[in-house]
C-alpha cells in the first residue's frame, strides 16, 4: 500500500506542546507524553484525532484529565485513534512502554553498547509515543529523562538543559527545553556513561554557545578533528550563507551502531562514531576528510532541515540536495576546489548514474513509497545536491544568494516544499524555472550527444547539441530537460579562445560560458574561430549527465595535457581510458592481441612528471575507471570477468611502461614530516599510494615487497591501509602476515577490525567469497552491528564486480541469503544491502538469471519486512 505525493492533506491536529518524561530501563523504558492539540486551522473540521504508534505497549490514555477506558479509542498495530476527540483544544497524556536493548532495529528508543540513544528520522518517533509522526506537525518539546545514575550519568535531549537533580535508589534526571518548534523526526535523547570533551564558539552576533562531543570512555583522544572541524562549519555557514547557530548548547554523541553516518537532531547530532572517531594512527586521510564533511553536513541541516523543515517525506531532497550541496561547497573552500569536485563526480558516477540506469531509479523528488528509509539514496542526496547547483550556474552566484536569502527567511519555521525553493530562487533571479523543476520530477541521466563542425571559410564553429534521456519505471516518455552546459573551445597552442557566439549583441569574448540547453537539439554557432579548436565541454561537471562527442583519441590526449578546467582535463583521460578499455574487452572476448595503451600511458607520464599539478589531482588521474563504473558504460551482456581481465591487462600495461618513474616519484614523496591530515599532506600521500597502487599492477614480486615494507614502516593508518588494499590482491605471503598483524593490531577496535573486514572482502583473489563466507562467522563478526555488516558484505557487493557477479550466481546467493538472515534483525540495513544487487541488469544472461532468480527466492523464502520487500520487488519488476 504504496504513499503517494499526489494524496498530501495537511494534519488535521496540531501539536502545540510535547512534555515527554521518560523513565529508563533497559527492557522496559516508560514513556509518558503530555501534548496540548487542536484541531488545525487550515485543515478539514470534525476529522478525529489520529495518533501513530508501533512496537510499544500503551499503558494509558487521558484526556483533560479522564482516564479513557479500552472502549474509548481504537488501538492497532500502527496507530491509536480517539473516535471521539473531533474539535477543541485539549490536553492528552498517554503512557507507553518500550524495550530498547530488544531493539536491534536501531530506529526509535535503542541501546549500542549500553548507551541509551534514539533514531526518529524518518519514522522513528512512533516507536517512542503516540504521536502524528510527520514533518509538517511542529511542537515544543520539553523532555525529563530519568535513569540510573551509575549506568547513565550522561542524561541529554534537544535545547538546553534547565534542570537536573538526584532521586531516591541511587536514580538522577535532568530536564531538557527545546524553545524551537520542530517535527517529532528530530526529537532525540541519549543517555549512558559516557566521555566527553567540551569547547566553545561564539557566533558573530556574540552568542557563546557551549561545544560537546560524547564518547566512549577512552575514546575522547580521537575527538580533536571532529570539533575543529565543527567550529570551522560554525564560521564558514555564518560567512557564507549568513547562518547562525541559534541555541546556547551544541552536542554530538557517538554511538558505534547506528544505521547511516549521522544525524542532525536539533542541538544533539547523533553520529556513528566511524565519522567522530578519528587519530592519524586509526584513520585514514579520506576517514578524516568523511568526518569533516559530515560534521558540516549536520550542522549546516540546522538551517537547511530544522529552521526550514520538509512537509513531507516526498520533499526530502529540500533538506538533503541542498545540505549536501552546502557541505560540497565548505570541503570546497576548506580544501582543494577542483579535487572535491571531481571527487564527487566520481561518486556520482559510482552511486548515482547505475541507480538511474537500473531498477530502482527513481526521480530527485519520487512521488511514491511503501518504506521511506529506501529513499535516503543517491539520487535524493547527490543528484539532488547536483540539483542545487545547476539552478546556481544558471540563475548565477548572486541572484543564487540572494535566493537562498528569501528562501531561508520566508520560510524559518515552516515545513516547505521544492516549490517553496523554486519560487524563491525565481523570485531572486526572474528567470522562469518551470522547465528547471523537470529536474525534481524526471528520474534518470540524461544522455548529450554533441557535434562540434568547423569551417575554415567563415571562420565559425557550430556545436549541435541533442539530450535525451532513457525510460526508467514508471516513466516511458521523458520530456527535455533545461541543462547548463558549460564549455570552452581551446586552440592549438592550448590557450582557450574568446567565445562569440553568432546572434548575441554583448560579446565580451569570455573564454568560458555557460550554454542553456532546453530542446531536444540545438544548435550553437561561434564565430572569430582561426583556427579548429579542441572542445572542452560539461567543465566543472556542469550538469549530471552522460556526454558522447565526436573527438577521438587526439582531442583526449589534448584535453589530458592543456585542458584549463582540471575537471574536463580529468575527465578526458577517464573518457579515454574508459574507451580503451572497452577495446581491451572486446580484444580479450575475440581472443585478439589486446592494445597496450602506449599513448595513454605516456600521458600519465607526463602528469607524473608535471610538478605544476596538484598532488591530489595527479593521483585522481591515475585511476582507471573501476569495473563497475565499465559494466555500467558497456551497460548490456556484461561479462564481469571479461572487464576484470582487461582492467588488470591495462593496469599492468602502464605499470610496465611507466614501471621506473613510479618507484622514483614514491621516493620522492615518501615524508617523514609529522602527520597532519590537512589536504596538502593527503594530497601527496595519495599520489604516493597511487604510485603503488599503479606499480602493483605488475603484481610481481618487488610489487609485494614495496607494500609490504610500507605496511611495516607505515607511521599512520593511510600508508597502512593502502599497503594492505594493494596486498589484498595478492597470493604471495607477504598478504598473510600483514593480515594476522593487522588483526593484532585492531583487536579490541571496532573501527579498526571493520577495515580488516572490508580490505578483505575487497580483494579480486578467487577465493575471496569462501573467506567471505568464513568471515561472516567470525567471532568480530556481528550481525547487530551496521558498520561491520557493511565492511564485509556491503564491500564485497558493492566494490568487488569481479566477485560479486560471479558467473555462477555464488555471489549473488550468498547476498540474499545474508539478507534473508539480517531482515528479522535490522530490516533498513537489510533493504539497503539488497540494493546493491541494482545493476545486475547490465550483465549478461547467466549472470542476469541468477539474479533474478537469488531475488526471487528470498521473495518467496518467507515474510520479508516492508523495506526489503520494497527492494525486492521494485529490484526485479
Ligand atoms: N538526515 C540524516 C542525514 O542526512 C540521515 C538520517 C536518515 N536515517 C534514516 N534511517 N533514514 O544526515
Ligand atoms: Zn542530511
């Protein structure tokens, strides 16, 4: 019984006022909710009020004071309705009883660890009281929590604490006022013995607000980036988009299960503590970088997300494209421009674009649901944040701002909705936005095919432009979509050339422009052309779309050397490896001689030997694309071993030819300086390790050495792990003994046995599923545990092609039957896992019907809950 967009009606009751108190215990935690309702203005009268509620036991039910007896209400599974409550204002109170140590869910009330804490996005609320759990009913809440002092010394909720004192039997509380109104998702409370440190920021209208992060004791050294990164967020929302913090107490737990990265409760983050817990010897460069950009993403919801909320779950993009949009934007300015941007063109590429392809695409803003937790995906947070930022290139920076100002102030403590933003963003910049908005509502990548023509007589170059985009479910016609294209034309001594384009009167020959696309084809004429330019087009990744042009092996090798946008440079040589790579399959499949890449190599040569680029920068353009990213480009009768065997083929062609280089410029970038996680050293530690990674293609035996000596000598978890990923390939002993000593190492670590899970059910050795198998057993394994779940099965599903689509439908069976067994446990981690089966589609058809039939099996295996349900069926419709 599908949710649908088009069905919205307003609440009929509205919730002025929550006074929570809760009793905590471990198997049973007593709840009871005071509210004032009434009946709300803008809705149909006489309607009765309708609570939802799952999994509690309800103890009691009063109104203005009267106890109601069973007869005088309806109870179900899902919701407890007052048949008779139909007008006025009234005071309810209802008891409830809940279990959190049963509640391995890890929504609602739950313990990780004996910590007490809760989830309520999306509709985790009902699980805590009865309540009209939906983002457009906003109340204050004011929560006493009360608990054993020795196991809870912490006790925390939303707002700012206004009063705390012991009780009798060695019991405490504390009460907590949130003075903003808010919906029932962002309610949250924690208690347990926890850590913590403290710090304060002091807002540039001189509110000193009190910083603290909660942790497990002993955990609090590895607190320090989490809160540096937390005050930087602070500042740049305040410098950037004129936000400021609004409470006297900002908090952030760590809870080391949790469902997703973080949470941005109202004044009380709850993370899992994989994005707080960081220390050069534990984390890795990009595990810092993840915390940075995580702590900004949930503080920055506390503009985008809780001043202006969502009306609906459909609306979900409005808070998260635009958070993730606004994180994009601080790692932007925090660190290097160019190398998050292509960053996250690649995990566009690698999470986005395959959802769009296959069956469960779905568009920025869906108009229908069974479960909402399958709608926290890629497509909702990063093609939405790519969303955001078309509308930018197009309205440009200051009606943008502008924009975002009226945005913000229009709707400070409403529940909005895309057209909300659009109007204000129209409003802003007068341009008409309704084609804009197709973004929101057309799900799938659109495809530009492009033709650049030049004629020597009258000096002119002509670019035909023509977007289309494939049917996706539920939608066959797709109508043309309104795409800035962002381009320039670069002559042949590699300098770009002015623009003129024919018909415009303004011609300030601005060497970049922005072209508006809006039909199925057009056409684009530039004059005062000398010479044939090479095209540089989609730079900075202007648009999430897939780009064919009529340039060859020439204009990439061009583009790879004198391109002026690092975005376009990175992605011609990704366009050229990706065709070369088809090339090596096709040979392979033939049984032909396959090429070896010379030119394509020399051009790496040259970005090793160009000291005027960007380390991080050069080691992003030694990454061949990955075989996932292959299969999706092949995109039909896939044979995944075909494409591992021509990845590995030209991964050691270029490690033969370049083979010397890249040992000297491993030497060379080899520091023994103090580790500093700032982007700098990252950058040349990832070139360094892209050295490896590319020299190890060889796979011989000096290869093993180097890693191995560098996992020896490694002075921080980046070098450790980086010498174990190349090692995890390798069927030589070196790859055993660093295994065991890397176990040593992590006992007792969660975080660090997580990396041991995933580096090995990462490796493309044969035997990689059996250990995978015998992992799943391990005495670190633990099905209640998220986190680990997702370092072994989530990694070998979903970054390990090679084994995962074995021919056979081993890999595919071993998912869905971990996923049979972790649905009862934790249905949205399960959900989510079996969506990593989304493009068997694109893989030929032994392949293609062991996985139907792997889906079909579990569908008919027994109960599934809604959310893997959901999956399932949309997985093989
Ligand atoms: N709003 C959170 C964020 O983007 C995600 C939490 C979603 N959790 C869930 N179970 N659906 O940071
Ligand atoms: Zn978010």
């Amino acid at each position: 019984q599908p949710i649908r967009l088009e069905d919205y009606t307003p609440p009929a009751w509205l919730v002025e006022s929550v006074h929570l108190d809760v009793a905590l215990a471990p198997s049973r935690t007593r709840v009871r909710a005071t509210m004032r309702v009434l009946p709300n203005p803008d809705a149909a009268a006489g309607t009765p009020l309708t609570l939802d509620g799952e999994r509690m036991t309800l103890l009691l039910v009063s109104v203005d004071g009267a106890k109601l007896d069973a007869g005088a209400y309806d109870l179900t599974d899902s919701s407890l309705v007052l048949p008779h409550l139909t007008e006025g204002t009234h005071e309810i109170v209802i008891e409830t009883e809940c279990d959190p140590q049963a509640n391995t869910s890890l929504t609602g009330l739950y313990q990780s660890n004996g910590v007490y804490c809760t989830q309520c996005e999306a509709e985790g609320f009902r699980r805590i009281t009865y309540f009209p759990d939906r983002p457009d009913v906003l109340a204050v809440y004011t929560v006493r929590l009360e608990g054993d002092a020795a196991a809870c010394p912490v006790l925390l909720a939303n707002g700012n604490c206004v009063e705390s004192g012991t009780l009798e039997g060695g019991r405490h509380f504390a009460v907590w006022h949130d003075p903003h109104p808010k919906p029932s998702y962002l309610f949250a409370m924690v208690a347990g013995d926890l850590a913590h440190v403290s710090d304060s920021f002091t807002t540039r209208s001189g509110r000193e607000v009190a910083l603290g992060i909660y942790v497990e004791h002993g955990k609090e050294d590895r607190t320090a980036y989490a809160m540096d990164a937390l005050k930087r967020s602070m500042k740049w929302d305040e410098d950037a988009f004129g936000r400021e913090y609004d409470l006297d107490v900002f908090n952030i737990v760590a809870v080391s299960d949790f469902n997703m990265g973080a949470m941005e409760n109202k004044g009380l983050n709850v993370f899992n503590d994989k994005y707080i817990l960081v220390r050069p010897d534990t984390a890795t460069d990009v595990d810092f970088a993840n915390v940075e950009a995580i702590i900004a993403h949930e503080y920055f919801h506390n503009w985008s997300g809780n001043r202006v909320t969502c009306r609906d779950w459909f609306q979900l993009c409005l808070k998260e494209g635009l958070t993730v949009f606004r994180d994009q934007e601080f790692t932007s300015d925090m660190r290097s421009r160019p190398v998050k941007r292509i960053a996250d063109v690649k995990t566009l590429r690698a999470h986005q674009f395959p959802e769009d392809a296959g069956p469960l695409a779905h568009p920025v803003r869906p108009t229908s649901y069974i479960e909402i937790n399958n709608f926290y995906t890629a497509t909702v947070y990063e093609k939405g944040a790519e969303v955001v930022r078309m509308l930018k290139a197009i309205v440009g920076e200051d009606a943008f701002c502008a924009g975002m100002d009226i945005y913000f102030s229009r709707n400070d403590g409403r529940a909005a909705t895309v057209e909300d933003f659009l109007d204000a963003m129209a409003e802003a910049s007068g341009r008409d936005l309704s084609q804009f908005k197709r973004w929101y509502d057309q799900a799938g990548t659109p495809d530009l095919v492009v033709s650049g023509r030049y004629s020597p007589l009258d000096e002119t170059y002509e670019l035909t432009v023509a977007q289309s985009t494939a049917p996706t479910p539920g939608q066959s016609q797709k109508a043309p979509l309104h795409i800035p294209l962002t381009m320039g034309l670069i002559g042949t001594d590699g300098e770009d050339l002015g623009l003129y384009l024919a018909g415009e009167t303004s011609e300030d020959g601005a060497t970049e422009r922005t072209l508006e696309l809006t039909q199925h084809e057009q056409v684009f004429t530039f004059e005062k052309v000398p010479s044939p330019p090479v095209l540089s087009l989609l730079r900075g990744f202007s648009a999430p779309v897939k780009l064919t042009t009529n340039g060859g092996e020439k204009d990439w090798l061009f583009r790879m050397a004198h391109d002026s946008d690092p975005c376009a440079r990175w992605e011609a040589g990704q366009t050229y490896a990706r065709e070369l790579l088809v090339a090596v399959t096709r040979a392979i499949a033939a049984g032909e001689k396959p090429r070896r890449g010379t030119r394509y190599a020399d051009a790496l040569r040259n970005v090793l030997t160009d000291d005027s680029l960007e380390p991080a920068f050069a080691a992003m353009m030694l990454d061949l694309p990955g075989e996932a990213e292959l299969a999706q480009h092949i995109g039909q009768d896939v044979d995944a071993d075909a494409v591992h065997a021509a990845r590995s083929h030209l991964h050691k062609a270029v490690a033969d030819q370049l083979g010397d280089l890249l040992l000297d410029r491993y030497a060379q970038l080899q520091s023994n300086a103090a580790y500093s996680p700032d982007a700098d050293q990252a950058g040349r530690r990832a070139l360094k390790n892209a050295c490896l990674r590319v020299y190890a293609g060889l796979g011989n035996e000096n290869a093993a050495r180097l890693a191995a000596t560098q996992f020896a000598s490694a002075n921080n978890m980046t070098d450790t792990e980086a010498a174990l990923a190349t090692l995890t390939h390798m069927a030589r002993d070196e790859r055993q003994a660093a295994f065991d000593s890397f176990y040593e190492r992590a006992s007792g670590d969660p975080l660090l046995l997580d990396k041991w899970f995933s580096l090995q059910a990462m490796s493309s050795r044969e035997d990689t599923l059996a250990r995978a198998m015998e992992l799943a057993k391990h005495k670190d394994f633990s099905l209640t545990r998220p986190n680990t779940v997702r370092a072994l099965v989530g990694v070998f599903a979903g970054a390990n092609p090679v084994r995962f689509h074995a021919a056979d439908g081993s890999g595919y069976r071993f998912l869905t039957a971990f996923v049979r067994e972790l649905d009862p446990i934790n249905p949205q981690v399960a959900a989510r896992l079996l969506g990593t089966l989304k493009t068997w589609r694109v893989y030929d058809a032994p392949r293609r019907d062991a996985a139907r039939q792997a889906v079909s099996d579990l569908l008919s295996a027994g109960k599934l809950s809604e959310d893997t349900y959901e999956i399932a069926t949309r997985m093989i419709a």
